[in-house]
C-alpha cells in the first residue's frame, strides 16, 4: 500500500486515570501506539545509524522531594532525576537481579504500569522505569522534532548515564517501536528485547483499521470505550483489575504540547525505514508478542518482526488486546523470565 494511501497513525494509549472516590473512571491523556502511517510535514532529527558500545558512565541523580510512595507502591521508592544529552529524565529502581530497563508508550508515564506487573518483574530484575520526553517527570527540548529514533537516542543515554551494563529492554506500543529502533540502531546498548504491541514503522507496518484509528484520536472517545480498545469484551476482570491498579500510583501531567509532539513523532515513524533497515544486522535475542485481538497494533505487525529479525520468538496471546501484557501478567512475567535465562542472562 503507498504511503499516501495510508491509515494516519493512532494518537495515544494508556493514560486513564481513576477517580477512585465513586469507582468511575476519568480520562485523561490517553496515550497509544499503533501500526505505520503516513508522515507529517515536520522535519525530523537523523538518527545515527552506528552500532553503539555503552560504557558505564554514572551521572550525578537528585531524588524528587515527596516522591515515594507509601502503601503497595511503596517498593518503587522515589523519583529520581539525572542529565542526558540536554534533558532531564525522571525515573525509579527496584527489584534486583540482570537489569531490564522499561519503555512506556506514547505519552504515557511511569504510573502507566500496574503494579501488579512492576512488583512481579522486581522479584526477577533490577528494574528501571522512567518518563520519555516531555512526560511526567522528563523534561523536552522542543527546539528539535521529536521522533522515535530520538527517543531511542534517550533510552541509550539513560543506560549509560546509569552505568547499566547491556540490559533487558522491555517496550510496550510506541515503547516497543523504541525498543526495536534501539536493537536496530544501537544493539550494543542492550543484551536482549522484548517488545509488545509494536511495529516496525515505515511502508512494512501493518495499520491500525480506519475506524479505531478514528476512536483514538476522537476527543468524544470516553474512558469505558477506551478499555473497550484495550481489552476483549469478555475482559471483565483483567479491565476491573487494571483500573484498580492504575489507582494506585499518583498520576503524572502530559501537556498538550507533548501529545502533540509524540503524536507527529508516530507519525513521521510511518515513513522512517531505518528501524526497518537495520533490525536484520543485529544479533540479540528478541522476544516479540503481541495479543491475538489486537485492534490498535494489528499482530501481523509480531510476524513481521519476527521474520526480519536473526533472532526472535514470536508469541501471540490468544483472547487478548493490546493490554495483553496486563491482562495476563502472570504468564507474560514468566515468559519474560524464561527468554532472559535462555539467552544467558542472569
């Protein structure tokens, strides 16, 4: 299909807060990720297409006043903030064990996660969460476009800022697109990937349909049709359960002009073919998912990856969408842990 002809890319994914005091939920920044699309007009940075060797470089970190939590966050400790390349990223550490470095979708922040899905990583991994630009926590530099492979650029810088050496990445939605644009871009920055809900950008991905698109970007699409999107019909409990847990951690603040700037980032991602280009030269491991009834990332998109890729797994999850990681987190954590220990890491 020409690009032209393309499906515009869905605007976000998971920002739904929760107005805990009448059970309802509130909508708030709701940020997705979603198949290829046309481009828009901005100009984009260019990213370097080199292969990257990350050295342990520790910056100097300042703890956020007030920012721990108390209660069934609490093991997520602070925020913490530390310089790279011309921002500031926020972020947490927990757990212990190989470090696995997570990557948040299009505008949503570190209270994204469910805490369910964090707590069980943490008894496996030292984990790092954190805010891409202009989210929460991380600050911007709107002088440049940003773009997938800049976000990329700032998770690589993360890792070296925090001396982790050659972590997990875990992506989910636009944060699996980063991912695989780190792996394809800069696959000595980290040890394995696993990605859920991407895809590969450019003429190759396979769009979101029409009319979900259209629900996405509705600015009349209410919470409830939000989980809809997220979650199969029959869901009931894994969507009760994620409204429950996304209770549980402060939201954080998305300004306009941040939704707006990932929003032309995914756009301009429909017509980059680096990540594309380059995934076949690198040589991790990768573990690649997605759920069956998918509606914002179509899973053909697993497929793909999975078959330009040297080394990937592909597993789909039956009777699940694009929260498929959340909706059954139980078996996605031991999927995670059974693909890092076979390849090594540990």
């Amino acid at each position: 299909m020409s690009a032209p002809h393309r499906t515009p890319r869905a605007l976000t994914l998971h920002r739904l807060a929760v107005a805990a005091a009448v059970a309802t939920v509130a909508l708030g920044a709701v940020a997705c990720s979603s198949g290829g699309g046309h481009a828009t007009s901005a100009s984009r940075s260019k990213p370097s297409t080199q292969a990257t060797t990350v050295t342990a470089t520790t910056a100097a970190a300042t703890i956020v006043p007030n920012s721990a939590l108390s209660g069934p966050g609490a093991f997520l400790g602070p925020v913490r903030q530390i310089p790279v390349d011309g921002i500031t990223i926020g972020y947490r550490q927990f757990g212990s064990g190989p470090d696995l470095i997570m990557v948040m979708g299009d505008t949503g922040t570190m209270s994204d996660w469910t805490v369910n899905l964090l707590s069980r990583l943490g008894r496996h991994y030292h984990v790092t969460i954190f805010d891409n630009r202009g989210v929460g926590y991380t600050t911007d530099d709107t002088s440049v476009p940003d773009t997938i492979p800049l976000m990329a650029d700032d998770t690589v810088g993360l890792i070296k800022a925090l001396g982790l050496r050659h972590p997990t990445l875990l992506g989910w939605s636009m944060g699996g697109e980063i991912g695989l644009t780190v792996a394809a871009l800069h696959p000595g920055a980290i040890s394995a990937l696993v990605s859920t809900g991407g895809d590969l950008g450019g003429s190759q991905a396979i769009n979101t349909p029409p009319a979900v698109a259209e629900e996405l970007n509705s600015p009349r699409t209410t919470g409830p049709q939000m989980l809809d999107l997220l979650f199969p019909a029959d869901a009931t409990a894994a969507r009760t359960a994620y409204i429950e847990q996304l209770g549980l951690i402060p939201p954080e603040k998305v300004g306009i002009e941040t939704l707006l700037r990932q929003y032309q980032a995914g756009q301009a991602y429909g017509s980059f073919e680096g990540t594309w280009d380059k995934l076949p030269d690198s040589t991790i491991p990768m573990l690649i998912t997605n759920g069956s009834l998918d509606e914002i990332t179509p899973p053909g998109n697993a497929s793909i990856i999975t078959q330009r890729a040297k080394h990937a797994k592909l597993v789909l999850f039956p009777d699940a969408g694009h929260a498929m990681l959340v909706q059954d987190s139980g078996r996605f954590v031991s999927l995670v842990t059974e693909f890092t220990k076979a390849s090594g890491i540990e």
